[in-house]
C-alpha cells in the first residue's frame, strides 16, 4: 500500500508541476492513513514559551523532563534549548529553564538545534547540533555533546564536545540527527540508518571512531531515512523513530508542491552490529498530525517531527514537533506499534 501511494503521489507531483492541480478531489490526506495504535495525542503548552516546539522526552531520576526549541518571539529567534519537569499526566510541573552551554573560543552566536537527551547510568547527557562557522552560505553544523547536571533547583552544563572527525566527515554537508543510544554503558551515536553506521565518541575530544557498520534494504518509499529520537532497549532490541521527507501535493498544502515530513519507527538488533530489524511500512499518522493552525516557516512545509520517547511495558509516549511551532506528546499501543512492522531483509 505504501508503494502504491507513494507511486501515485510522484504522479500528482508531476501532473501538478505542468498542469496546475487537476487531481484536487484525490489530494493527499495522510491522516486517511491513521493507525489504530495511536491511541491519543495532547497538545503540551509551556508557560513563557507559547511557540516552543521540537520537543524530547526523557525520564530521568524517575521523573518525566522535557526539552524542547524556544522560539523568541521579539527577534524571531529559535536558537535556544529549553527544559522543563512534567508531572505523571505529562502536564509541565516547573518553571521552563533556558539552558546556558559556554562555548569556550567561540565569537560569534550560537544557533543550537534539536537537544535529545540520553542518560548514561546516573548521568545526563544532551545530543543536539550547532554551527561551527559564522558563515550562512553555507550554514555547516555539527553534532555537540554536553554533560548537564541538577543542583536540585536549576541545570548546569559542563564544558560540549563538538564532533569534528569521523568517517564520513565532510565539509560542507551539515550534521544534525545522530541517533544516539546506551549500549554497556557507554554512547553510542547511529551516524544513518541505511547503511547503519555507529560511532563511538571519544568523549573529551572531538573525535567519533567508527565502531561496526551494517547493511539493510529497508522498504521505506517516503524519503531518505534520517535520525529522530534516540534509541531505547524494548525488550531484546532497540526501537526508534526516525523522520523523512518527500515533495507532494495534499490537502493540507492546498494542492501545492510542498515539502512534507513524515514518521515512522524501526528496531535493531540489541548487540553488535546493531543490524536493522523492522521497520515502518507507512508513515505513523494520527489525528491532527497535519490538521491544524498553519505558520509562517523558513519554507513552504508540513512537519511532524519525531523527538523523543518513554515507554513502559505497554505504552509508548512519544514527543513530537507540529508546524515548527508546536508541541504534541501522542500515546501508542506499544504491541500494536510492533505488530505494525515488518522485517528489513
């Protein structure tokens, strides 16, 4: 079914392209393609941060933090990485803090994106990408790590790594959505998923060595498969989600040719070499994933943004971003999620 639509949807793009949008009663609504193990979704409003949006999930110490995007709504600024405590009903429960991470050496602004927090035994660490260069043409990003500690009251952050050198450095290809996960107690970061390629930082240095690499051929028709949430043991495999994108007219974009952004999850083997298991066979959809307020973005797009997640034995909470101006936490049926999924040869 995935095939077949996505197939139609390359033939609307292009029917659309030279002759305007003569399929309009036909157009996309991926919200047709809703799955029952979506069980609800809520909207996650932050006190002082109206338009926060991009949000990750963690449990920590026994209790749910959230980190999210702050969007200053003076200068339009979305450069700063906020958190906040959320009580049992993943309702926040603190004031909302504005991280501080000291850059030593650097002059110019940083522009920090997507954190995706991970804990390493007691410790709390926070994967998220930033420039390394004040130039725009082109913006080059990389992946940052940084230790953040509780006082009790306020997060402190020690002193990032920026990772520089790894295998697939290059320069003017920008970093972003490493995958990053626990594995016998150490980080490990999945540098992509097809092939699926993990590193191992050196922490304290800017140096990431290639620890193993493996191959899939996963059957995904909705664009390259990129990083999202970081990945968490479920039983005798990680899971995951990531996001993609792919062009195409729908009935959010009023027929127009408009970038969409879509989810879905995979697993991987629980040792080396972390070998791609199950994967996705459509995009994960629920009502108002796309319905809903349309902003002004950088472009013209239609974003869910998978960022983080929590789980017990029978529920999934995943945090995902709307429209880049929003925060949603969606309630899966994990047995249901894992039913859904089909083996990666």
């Amino acid at each position: 079914m995935g095939r077949l639509l996505s197939a139609l949807v390359v033939l609307c793009s292009y029917a659309h392209t030279l002759w305007g949008d003569p399929f309009n009663p036909a157009l996309t609504d991926l919200e047709e393609m809703s799955q029952d193990f979506v069980l609800e979704s809520k909207q996650i409003h932050i006190e002082g941060y109206p338009l926060a949006f991009n949000p990750s999930l963690i449990r920590w110490k026994g209790e749910p933090l959230l980190f999210f995007r702050a969007r200053d709504l003076k200068n339009r600024s979305t450069d700063g990485m906020g958190v906040v405590w959320l009580d049992e009903q993943l309702a926040p429960c603190s004031d909302a803090q504005i991280l501080q991470i000291e850059y030593k050496g650097r002059t110019f602004p940083s522009k920090q994106q997507e954190p995706k927090p991970i804990a390493i035994g007691d410790r709390l660490f926070l994967i998220y990408n930033n420039t390394i260069s004040p130039y725009l043409n082109p913006e080059i990003r990389r992946v940052h790590q940084v230790e953040l500690f509780f006082d009790g009251n306020q997060f402190t952050a020690g002193a990032p790594d920026c990772y520089l050198e790894y295998t697939e450095e290059n320069r003017q290809r920008p970093e972003k959505n490493w995958v990053p996960f626990e594995y016998d107690n150490e980080l490990y970061l999945a540098y992509s998923i097809v092939p699926h390629l993990i590193l191992r930082p050196v922490l304290g240095t800017s140096c990431c060595e290639t620890f193993c690499q493996s191959s899939a051929c996963a059957p995904w028709d909705w664009g390259v498969l990129r990083g999202g949430t970081p990945a968490l043991l479920a039983g005798n495999e990680y899971l995951a989600f990531f996001h993609s994108s792919i062009n195409m007219p729908s009935v959010y974009s009023k027929g127009k040719v408009v970038l969409h952004y879509v989810m879905g999850a995979y697993t991987f083997s629980a040792i080396p070499p972390f070998q791609i298991t199950r994967i996705s066979a459509e995009p994960i959809v629920s009502k108002n994933f796309y319905h809903g307020p349309n902003y002004r973005t950088w472009k013209p797009l239609h974003v869910v943004f998978p960022g983080s997640f929590i789980q017990d034995e029978q529920f999934i909470w995943l945090a995902y971003g709307r429209q880049d101006h929003e925060i949603w936490i969606a309630k899966l049926d994990k047995q249901g999620l894992f039913d859904s999924l089909i083996p990666v040869p």
